[in-house]
C-alpha cells in the first residue's frame, strides 16, 4: 500500500523591509524590552539601506516611540509605560428605582 504525499505548498520569501520589520517587532515585544521599555536594535550586514531607512522612519514617525542614534550604529527605542484602566474597575453610578410600597 503507498502512501500519498501532499504537494509542496509554495513557499513564499519574505522581503527585506518585512524581515527587518518582523525582526524589530519581535525585539521590542520581548518580555525584557517590555519591562525595561526600551530596546537597541543593531543593523546587520543583511539590512540594505532603503529598508533600514524606511523601518526607522516608521518608528520616528510614532509618538509614543523615542528614537536614539548610537554612535556605534545601532538604535535605541525607548517608550513610557501606557496607562490602561483595567476592565471593570471604573466606577459605576448606580441609583436605585424608588417604588412605592405594595401595602
């Protein structure tokens, strides 16, 4: 009895921008970036010019993002800690239905 093999699914290459992009994403969601907010990204030998460039402009173009040129290269992201009303907790007005009573 042989065994069906599944087609190859077609892999698909991740651009330059959006390796750079998912890299840079990963690094400044890491549990210890979170926690320090801040992170420094270093730029590798595989990042061309245009897609360094543009990935920085995004991140100066957010306001919540401060954005840090090292003299090494490298680029340090810092942000404040967001405030966030937990769900829940805010205060809730309630005023009791006056009724009269059945008697």
């Amino acid at each position: 009895m042989a065994k069906k093999q599944a087609a190859p699914a077609a892999r698909q290459d991740m651009s330059g921008i959006e390796r750079l992009a998912l890299r840079v994403s990963s690094m400044i969601n890491h549990p210890v970036a979170q926690a320090q907010r801040w992170v420094t990204i270093h730029r590798l030998d595989t990042d061309g010019d245009r897609e360094w460039d543009e990935v920085l402009g995004v991140i100066a173009d957010t306001d919540e993002l401060e954005l840090t040129l090292n003299d090494d290269g490298s680029v340090t992201v810092r942000w404040e800690q967001q405030e966030v009303e937990p769900v829940g907790r805010g205060e809730v007005e309630f005023e009791p239905e006056e009724e009269t009573a059945p008697f």
